[in-house]
C-alpha cells in the first residue's frame, strides 16, 4: 500500500464517526424515493454492465443524477447526458479523496439514495457517498462500508454482470 493511500484511509477512518444507523424499515424505499445519485465505476467492464440500475431507475421515472469520470460522459445513454456530473483531476485531492468543492457541489442538492456502485474498494467514492447528504446510501460491502451504508450487498462474484444484476434485484424487493 502506497503513502499516498495509507494516508487517505487514515483521513477517512478518523473522519468517519461510528454512526449508529437508526431503526428504518426498508420497505417502500424504492418507491418513495424520488432522487439517486449513482457514484459509476471507474472499470470498464463495470461501468457498462452497472447500465442495468440506471435503467431500472429511469424505467422507474426516479430523478437521477449521476457521478462519473469527465471522459466517461459520452457512454451514457444519450438522453441521460444531462443528468450527469463530470469529475476531473481538480476534483480530487491530494491523497486521491473528492475535494471539498466537489462535496459543496454534491450537497447542493437533496438525494433521498445514493447508490454506489463500485464493486471494489474506492476509497474516493465511498468517503463520497459518506460525505453527501441522503436518507439512505446503498453499496457493496467493502472498507468501511459498516460505517457508510444503510444497505450492503455483498459481492462474492467476479463477473461484474452478475454482481450488478444481484444488486437490481435486491433494489427491485425493495
């Protein structure tokens, strides 16, 4: 492990407190949720097959606003576009966490879920998902994710089409 991430999950780990998640029923979320944040993969292979949620959710007629790479915009469905926001170099700080800018920017906005739907460890995207306001924060298990997300999934898969699929059907009994 680098400097440089050691340093980040020694930030987060500290800025994280033990959040006592209060009693919620998960019944109904879906369908008295109005606005998602979707946090979108770095992978590749992830990025296109995690397209399954956001088409549940449109199908859905959810609000969305989604998170992705600068570069990533132009693989959105077309008609998507406009609901995305980019992130870039400036958007993350020096031990590879989202500068506070990006944060201000996020927590302009009222999201009743976030979803992230990074299957492996990004420390970026769930200190992230911690950092904006919503009722629920919905992710796959991995650091920290005791500490951040309402909902886990856990991912014993290797096969991102699975793993995505395994997450829209635990939204759908939602």
């Amino acid at each position: 492990m680098i400097l440089k991430e050691k340093a980040a999950r020694f930030f987060v780990k500290n800025k994280i407190k033990k959040d006592v998640f209060t009693p919620q029923s998960f019944s109904n979320v879906m369908s008295k949720a109005t606005s998602f944040l979707l946090l979108m993969p770095n992978d590749e292979d992830d990025f296109n097959n995690s397209n399954i949620i956001i088409k549940y959710l449109t199908d859905s007629h959810k609000e969305l606003l989604i998170l992705t790479r600068d570069f990533r915009i132009s693989k959105l469905p077309i008609n998507l576009r406009r609901n995305a926001i980019e992130y870039g170099i400036k958007d993350i700080s020096k031990i590879d966490l989202p500068s506070k800018e990006l944060i201000t920017k996020l927590n302009k906005r009222k999201f009743d879920v976030i979803i992230d739907l990074n299957r492996t460890d990004k420390l970026f995207f769930s200190y992230l998902a911690y950092s904006v306001n919503s009722i629920f924060r919905i992710g796959f298990k991995k650091y920290l994710a005791d500490n951040i997300y309402n909902l886990q999934v856990a991912n014993e898969e290797t096969n991102s089409k699975i793993s995505y699929k395994n997450l829209l059907n635990c939204l759908q009994m939602l």
